[in-house]
C-alpha cells in the first residue's frame, strides 16, 4: 500500500458525509445541465460570501494573525485549512483540504472556485482593503480539487 496515494483517496471520500454525496452530485449535475459556467461561477460566489457573513473575522494587524482567523473559521466547520504568502504584487491563498470537490464531483467544473472568491473577498473585505483589490482563483476553469489557489491583487482599471 502507498501512503501517499492512500491518504488522499481516503480523505476525499470523507470529505462529504455519505448522506450528503448523491443529493450534491445530483444538484451539481441540474446546476450544470441549467445554468452557463460563469452564471455558476457568480452563484457560488455569492454562496460564498453568504458563508463568509456568518463566519465573520475579527480585523487583523498582520496577514499571519489573518491567517489565524481564516483557519479557526475552516476548522470550525471541517472545511480544511488556508495559508496565506505576501508576494511582490499579491498574496497567494492556498486552501486545502476543502469538501467542495468531493460533495459535487469531478464534473462540477471551476464554477466551484467561485465559492473561495467569494468567501476570501468577503473576509479580506472586513479588513478594510482597497476596493481594487479582488480575489481570484488560479487555474481558471479547472475543477477545485483538494487544494485551490487563489491570488488577491489589483484588477486592471
């Protein structure tokens, strides 16, 4: 048996309750047979900061203590853990270990990561950042999987 193979595999099937797997599958499947990708993008999104307002953060004075919070807020609910690296134009937030991807399947393309650009805006939000700032995740229409990565940086004017 190779670990590294394994524990992943074990965890994605995990990662969604049992009772649950069908039911998001099969809403994943009707959201994707009735709505275009980019209306599924800005639903999830929208999801997303729904989920954000009822997980709110308190302000922070450093990304490490931002960091913090995000995570306290994903263990909180089970839904994995974040990291957060200061590059030269953006911080890149790497979030592993999400349910998303399980609970609504490979087919569910990248509209899913618009579910972390909403809830990682919403919260980069309370902290008082420049409106020019956005979140976007990296990739584009690539599915989520175990691990999404998302930028936050200026959007061109």
């Amino acid at each position: 048996m190779d670990i590294a193979e394994t524990v992943p595999q074990h965890y994605e099937r995990r990662a969604c309750s049992a009772q649950w797997l069908a039911f998001n599958r099969g809403m994943a499947a009707e959201l994707s047979a009735g709505l275009p990708p980019e209306d599924l993008h800005q639903l999830f999104f929208r999801i997303g900061q729904r989920v954000a307002d009822a997980l709110p953060v308190a302000t922070c004075e450093t990304l490490d203590d931002l960091q913090s919070q995000f995570n306290a807020r994903w263990d909180g609910i089970d839904w994995g853990f974040s990291s957060l690296r200061e590059e030269a134009d953006c911080v890149v937030i790497t979030h592993a270990c999400s349910p998303i991807a399980m609970a609504f399947g490979p087919d569910a393309t990248g509209w899913t990561s618009g579910f972390f650009e909403g809830v990682y805006q919403a919260w980069f939000d309370a902290q008082q950042m420049p409106s020019s700032l956005r979140v976007k995740a990296l990739g584009g229409d690539e599915p989520a999987g175990p691990v999404v990565e998302l930028r936050l940086g200026r959007t061109s004017p």
